[in-house]
C-alpha cells in the first residue's frame, strides 16, 4: 500500500470535506433560518438525487415528520430516513423503467401542487438527471438510454449532456417548475457541477436552459456522435434549434438556492491539511478533461514543486473538479481510479508524493470505490502481481489492478455529492536512493 501516514493524511482530508458539505445540516439549518418560515400544512417535498435522504433527513428536522412528497434515490441506496416520503429507485448514470416511474411521480406531484396552491420543496442533486425522467411525446426510454450511453462513452461534458437531456425531458430545463405553476416552488440544491450552474444541477428542474445550451447542440451535429443517435432524438433536438422548446421561460415564484458546494468541500480540505502540518497550494482552476490526462498533469506538476519542499513542511497541492473518461475498453474502472493510475504511472519509482482523486459521493463510476490514492511504490507492486498497467488504461479496467494492490478507497455511499477532489501530498525529496 501507499506510504502510511501520508495515506492516512488524505483520507483525514477527504473526511473532512465530506463533513463540510453534509447536506443535512445544510438544508436544516437553511429551513430553521428563513424568515418567513414554510407553512408545513401546504407543502409537499420532492427529494431527488444522490444526496437525497440526508436532504430529507435535514428537512424532517426542521420541519417535523409530517411531510409528504416523493423520494427518489438510486438502485443501491439503502440508508433511508424513518419516516421516508413515498420511495422510488432509479438508474443511474444511464436511466431505466424506475427512472420513469419516479418521473411520473414527480410531475404527478408538481400538479397537486398546481391545483392545491401547496409549496413545492425540492431538495435536488447530483444524479437526478437519471434518476428522474419524464420523455416529451415522441421520444421513448430507450431512445434515451441510447443517447445517454453514446454521450458518456465519448467523454461528452456535462454540459452537452444535460443541454441534451433537457431537450429530450418535460421535466427537465425548467419543466418541474412549469408543471407547478402556479403553485411558489422552493429549490434547495447540492451542487455537482462546477460553477453551481443551476440549469446543470440536474439538469436544472426549475431553472431555464442556459443561454449555451443551443450552442452545446449545434456543436454536437458537427460530431460523429450525432449520426449515431436515434432519429427521433436528431428529430427533436432540431427541433429544439428551431425554436420549439417545451419550457425555455424563468417563471415567477420560484427561488432557487445552492446550498453546498465544490468550494466548500476544498476549503474544508485545505482547512484538514494546514492542521496537520502542510503548506497548502490550492489550484485556482478546476479539474477537467480526460482524466488520465489530467493525471499526468497532477503528477508531474507535484515532481516540479518536489525540489522546493523543506523536510519539515511538506506541501498539499489541493484540486477539484469533475473529469470525463472516453471509453475505449470494456472494463471496469471510474474516472478517479483512472486519473489515479495515470498519476501513478508517473510517480513510478518516485519518494515523497501521495496522490489521491477521490468522489465525493463515494462511487467513482459502475464500481464500489469512490476512488484511489496512489505513489510511487504502487506500480511496482502492480507488476509483482503480473498485471499490466498501460493496457489497463488503455482497456479502461483500472478497478482490477488498484484492487490487487490495496490502494481504493471505499467508503460506500456518503450521502453527498459535489464532485470530485485531487489532493498531492509532496515530502522533501529523499535525494538519491541508497544502491
């Protein structure tokens, strides 16, 4: 395994932020503090996401058991509040028969609120643009999950990808809101994408597409991907170029606030890694790209900052963001795990840097590991066990090789979701090795 105390520093680091952007704090203490408070007898709650039971769990605290609405989590999400609103499961990343179930019953739920007069609470994040789909007329499930798997595959940003989800979905880019209407709606969001862009959150449930949006699609006719989706969703998105959004308009009534964040999440880290005795560098721009890319990035960029490092001050290089992964191979693995192999690859054979990429929510793609940490001693050990690490980069089955070594990181589901944390703890260089 990785260098012990180094190894443990990192995960005391990635506890740390995960205690920062707890969303159940969050949303009750946001609840005990408005002014003037929801009226508990004409609200319904719709809890949507990776985060939603601790979301829920929040809002019971400040407002009583009483509450009904729906909650919709994904497949493998057991730990549920006591007193759970109607429970629905969908699939994530790509989404299935349960995501649409959840989609009917979320948008059931906005026109009770629409006829009654009721609040609509949602407590929104990360995941819910699969977890909850509604198709607009003309397009089906399995039109969706088609596009959905041929946007991840080619590392589509979430941007491109949500500008297509909204086009394809009546609840999304604004669509829960309008379903609502007139009804107030109030929306309380953890926030997985950088830049707490609210039509990305999601895919912006009560928040109108971007003004980037149409751009986002227009570029994606210029790709290969484009001759690949099924008719009906070329048909539809030109649609949509042509002017023919289902729900394009803000609409009054709605508030939306982020709750939790990204930000957060470092400054909980730098916070971790300043009392245990590192000088901080936090990078002032976000994680993106490939992610095995971006691993040799981090890599090499700790090896430059090495030589500078005095032996009783070590230095955290502190980074966040959200990779993509363009799916080459067939095997198992995520884009932390796959950053962190890239970064090892580097490292190799090096002293003195521990490199760790990490999710927040816990699971780093189709895996049970939210991620990995890394160092110079992990590709030895990879080869002493036969395994190869280049072709597992370039098969995408990284999962195997970082298991074989003991160097995941498992946490299981955390119950949050703000994306993802690079953190490159960097020793003084040992200077050259005894022969």
């Amino acid at each position: 395994m990785t260098d012990t105390a180094a190894r443990r520093d990192a995960e005391t680091a990635f506890r740390a932020a995960l205690a920062a952007v707890a969303p159940g704090p969050l949303v009750a203490r946001f609840l005990h503090r408005l002014d003037p408070p929801l009226d508990r007898s004409r609200l319904r709650v719709a809890a949507l996401g990776k985060a939603a039971p601790d979301m829920l769990r929040g809002a019971i605290e400040a407002l009583g058991t009483d509450l009904e609405g729906v909650l919709v989590t994904p497949r493998r999400t057991n730990d549920l509040p006591d007193h759970a609103l109607a429970h629905l499961r969908g699939g994530h990343p790509i989404p299935d028969r349960g995501s649409v179930a959840a989609g009917s019953a979320v948008a059931a739920l906005a026109e009770t609120c629409a006829r009654g007069g009721d609040t609509l609470l949602l407590l929104l994040s990360g995941g819910t643009s699969a977890l909850v789909t509604h198709p607009v007329a003309g397009i089906s499930l399995a039109e969706i999950q088609t596009t959905t798997e041929l946007l991840l595959r080619a590392g589509a940003p979430i941007e491109d990808l949500n500008a297509v989800r909204s086009s394809l979905d009546q609840l999304k880019g604004g669509g829960l809101a309008h379903r609502a209407a007139p009804a107030p709606v109030l929306t309380l969001a953890l926030s997985d994408v950088l830049g707490d862009r609210l039509d990305l959150i999601g895919s912006g449930p009560t928040a109108p597409p971007h003004a980037t949006a149409a751009a986002r699609i227009r570029a994606l006719r210029r790709t290969d991907v484009w001759t690949q989706l099924p008719p009906a969703v070329r048909s539809r998105l030109d649609r949509t170029l042509a002017g023919d959004p289902h729900h394009n308009l803000p609409r009054p009534g709605v508030e939306n606030h982020v709750l939790g964040n990204l930000d957060q999440a470092l400054d909980a880290v730098e916070l971790a890694c300043r009392q245990a005795g590192y000088e901080c560098l936090r990078r002032p721009s976000p994680v993106v790209g490939e992610a095995r890319e971006r691993g040799r990035d981090l890599a090499l960029e700790a090896l430059r900052h090495q030589p500078a490092v005095a032996p009783d001050r070590p230095l955290a290089l502190i980074a966040g963001g959200e990779t993509t992964v363009t799916v080459h191979g067939q095997g198992r693995g995520g884009r932390n795990q796959e950053l962190a192999l890239a970064a090892a690859l580097v490292l190799d054979g090096k002293d003195g840097i521990t490199l760790a990429s990490l999710a927040t929510d816990g699971v780093d793609g189709p895996t049970d590991a939210a991620g990995a940490i890394v160092d110079g001693r992990t590709l030895p050990r990879i080869r002493t066990v036969g395994l190869d690490p280049q072709r597992a980069l370039a098969e995408n089955d990284c999962h195997p090789l970082l298991d074989a070594v003991g160097e995941l990181v498992r946490t299981g589901p955390t119950g949050t979701n703000v994306g993802d944390l690079q953190l490159a703890l960097v020793r003084a260089s040992p200077g050259p090795r005894s022969p």
